[in-house]
C-alpha cells in the first residue's frame, strides 16, 4: 500500500503523514511551498520529517527523508497536470488524500484567482489522475465553510449548503459537486471531509490559536470579532488525523446511498464560545490577554457546530481530547518553536 498526501507541508497534512509513517506506512507528500503565510514554518514542518531544507525546491524530484525510510518528498502543484500525471504513473498510488488547496476565507477576498487555481484546477486534476490510475479512494479535504449562512444548527451533511459568503466555500463546495460527478461516471470511491476549526501544535499562523498566542506573548491586543459572540468547533489536530486513517480505509462503494461517494463533518461537535477559548489560553499561558473589539468581518460566520453522527456511524470516530488538554499542548510546542 502506498498513499499520496497531497499538502504535506501544510497543518494537518505534516500530521498525518507522520501518523501514517509511524505505522510504517509508504507515503509520498507533495507541496507547492507556497507563500500565503511564513515558508520557514512550511520547511520546519518538512524538516520534522526528514526533509532536507536544501532540497526542497527541487521541482518534481522525489527526495528520500532522512528520517523515515517510507517517506518520499516533491515539490509539486496541483495545478501542475504533466507533473501530477508523471507521478502517478511512477508511484502506484493505493490512496489519495488531497489536502492541498488555497486556504484562508478573507484572503480569498483579495485572491480570488489563487482558489480557482488551486482548489478548483488543481482539484479536477486530481480527480483526473485517480480516475485514469485507478486509485481504490480519494479523500478530500472539504469545510465546514460550505455550510455559509445556514443558521440551523449543529450542521448536518444532510443540510443545504446553497448559500456561501465566501469564494473559498463556494470553491469547498464545488470540489464536492465534482467529487460527486466522478464517483457517479466512473465508480471512482471519494469522501469529502468538512474540516471544522482544527487547532494544535505546528498549526497556521494566520488561524486564532497562533495569533492568540502571539498577541498575549508580545503583550499586543487580540482582536476580538463580532465582539466575542463566536462559536466555534475547535478540534484538536490529533482527533482530526485519527479520523481521516479512519475515513481512508473505508471506502464507499455501490451499495451506499449514494454509490461510491461520501461526504462527512469532522469536528469536536462540542462548540466553545470565543471568549472561552481565549480564557483558557490565558490559564495556561498564565498572561491576562489584551483585547481589542470589532465587528464581524466578511466571509465570517458566528457559528460553527458540527453533527459528526454519521462519521461515528461509518468509523469508530470520537475525539478525545479536552480543550484544556489541547492547548496545553498547542501552548507547551509553542514555547518551545519561539524559545521562550
């Protein structure tokens, strides 16, 4: 078995690579390094895994990790369909799991051609290439943005999702049309997973953890959207990995209600209020935080709740840590990763 994880220098794919590693695992990760948020996090997260630093921009050629003796590293977009292609055709991939894709709800603002690009070109090569090499199941990363204005809560997969407030949801929810329109035409298994706030150690700078941390550290104000009145569905990245192993191998297959084609929500399903989360960072840091107020921003949305019932159904998925254990342990790698 050999599994390509696309986005492997992002968050959650750094760790799920080295969960699948660990069980030894043959894995090759690609990444296109790009610059949306700070690289040396990028490498750092590759160098975790064996990568050497020196050769990361090497386009296209697989470099071995000097760590894990199943690990292999390119640098490849997805938007690259001759490269993409060529790999396929060398490896013989068993499973995909398609992390890559451009993140970020308000940057999407500012960049819209960045999504179509990455997540709606680069997906549809993708699916092209599990398609033309046979791959036994695609997973793929979807949101919990799609659900937009739905004001319905806990999010069901069974609910509309008709009404995104921002490109990259509309971008999230396209990749599940497309996902649909494979598995119908060519019986190819795909399972999209509706990511919901994942949080813990080596996490994206841009996402409210780090910058939390950041501002309370550095003794600058936080800035508090919608005045605090937030809910969101802060899961812990070690949960999040152990579903999508979970997810992987178990394909869907003709006898699903829907043949060969899956959709989940993945999160905590336990909604932590803002200024909770924020209360509780301050404990365990031990700084009182500063906060500044704002408005609700564009693209925002006040709640995130995730019904995660049919993933516990199909899987034997049940987070398990606190959110006391989880930022204990975001808190305790951040020290550490700044030297403090």
């Amino acid at each position: 078995m050999k599994i390509l994880v696309t986005g492997v220098a992002g968050f959650i794919g750094f760790h799920l690579v080295k969960s699948l590693l660990v069980k030894g695992i043959n894995v090759v990760g690609i990444d296109n390094i790009n610059d949306y948020y700070d690289i040396n996090l990028k490498l750092d997260r590759l160098h975790e895994l064996g990568i050497s630093k020196e050769l990361v921009f090497e386009e296209g050629k697989l470099t071995d990790s000097l760590k894990f003796d199943n690990f292999k590293f390119a640098k490849i977009d997805i938007i690259d369909l001759t490269r993409l292609e060529d790999l396929f055709a060398e490896e013989n991939f068993t499973y995909i799991v398609n992390l890559a894709a451009q993140a970020g709800v308000r940057y999407s603002l500012e960049n819209p051609h960045a999504y179509v690009q990455s997540n709606i070109v680069g997906f549809v090569n993708i699916l092209e290439c599990s398609r033309k090499y046979k791959i036994k199941h695609l997973v793929y990363a979807s949101s919990s943005s799609v659900y937009g204005m739905n004001d319905k809560i806990p999010f069901s997969e069974d609910d509309r999702v008709d009404f995104p407030v921002s490109l990259y949801a509309a971008t999230k929810k396209s990749n599940e049309l497309m996902a649909h329109t494979y598995s119908h035409l060519y019986q190819l298994p795909t399972t999209g997973l509706r990511f919901f706030t994942v949080y813990g150690p080596y996490g994206r700078p841009d996402m409210s953890p780090m910058l939390f941390a950041d501002a309370i550290y550095s003794g600058k104000a936080i800035k508090v959207f919608n005045g605090g009145d937030m809910l969101r569905d802060f899961t812990f990245v070690d949960d999040i990995v152990k579903g999508i192993v979970e997810v992987m191998e178990k394909a869907p297959n003709k006898e699903d209600k829907q043949p060969y084609y899956r959709l989940f929500n993945i999160g905590n399903s336990k909604p932590i209020q803002l200024m909770h989360f924020i209360n509780t960072m301050e404990k365990t840091i031990g700084i009182e935080a500063k906060l500044d107020m704002y408005p609700m921003q564009p693209g925002d949305v006040k709640v995130t709740y995730a019904d995660t019932s049919k993933l516990e159904f199909h899987t034997n998925y049940r987070p398990s840590t606190s959110l006391d254990e989880g930022i204990s342990s975001f808190i305790l790698w951040y020290k550490m990763y700044k030297n403090i």
